[in-house]
C-alpha cells in the first residue's frame, strides 16, 4: 500500500505540471513543470522525502529500460540516419564538450563563492 501511496503523489505532482503547461503559454515541457513543483514540495517540506522515496528509487532503477524502445527505433531508422550521422556526431560532440565547461565554470564559482561566505 505503501508504494500505491507513493506512487500517486508523483503522480498527482505529474499531473499538475500537466496543467500548468496548459494554463502558462510557455514553451517549457510538463514534465519541468512537474519536476520544479516536485523540488519546491520538497524543500518547503510540504510533502517528506519518506513519503515518495521508495518509489523514486524503483523508477530511477528501471530508468535504463525506458532507453530500449528509442535505441530500437534508431536501429530500425539507421537507412534514414546514415546521411546525417557526421553532422549529428558533430554536434553532440560539440555540445557535450560546451555543456560540461559551463558546468564546470558555474560549479568553480558556487564554490568559490560558498568559500567566501562560509
């Protein structure tokens, strides 16, 4: 009963980035409007870590399966992939090295600056 429980909270929480995304013209996805509601409950401690944590847990260790349908489908579409793949491999490539130097950049900073204010 426990799990059922914990379930429909993040459910209920998914449901509600759901309407957020219909209510604010933005174009962000349901899914970050869920996942701020979700932080913003959690640190304000409207709903406890206990209360859905054994159910995060389990979707965060059957995560990888959901990768198995799209890995498929790009098997399936390579014919149709094929030509785009140096542009494609380029690209990620190139976005990967700029996401990992922001990443590091505002990291140095936050400690740099936890290091003057601690």
């Amino acid at each position: 009963m426990k799990y059922v429980y914990q379930f429909s909270v993040i459910l209920l929480i998914s449901a509600l980035g759901e309407l957020l995304k219909y209510l604010i013209p933005l174009p962000i996805p349901a899914s970050i409007y869920g996942l701020v509601l979700m932080l913003a409950a959690l640190m304000t401690g409207v709903i406890k870590l206990k209360k859905v944590e054994a159910a995060s847990d389990f979707l965060l260790e059957i995560m990888p399966i959901a990768f198995i349908p799209g890995g498929v489908a790009l098997l399936t579409a390579w014919d149709s992939l094929k030509n785009m793949l140096v542009p494609a491999l380029v690209i990620t490539i190139v976005t990967t090295v700029f996401v990992i130097c922001v990443t590091g950049t505002v990291t140095q900073l936050m400690i740099k600056g936890g290091k003057k204010n601690g």
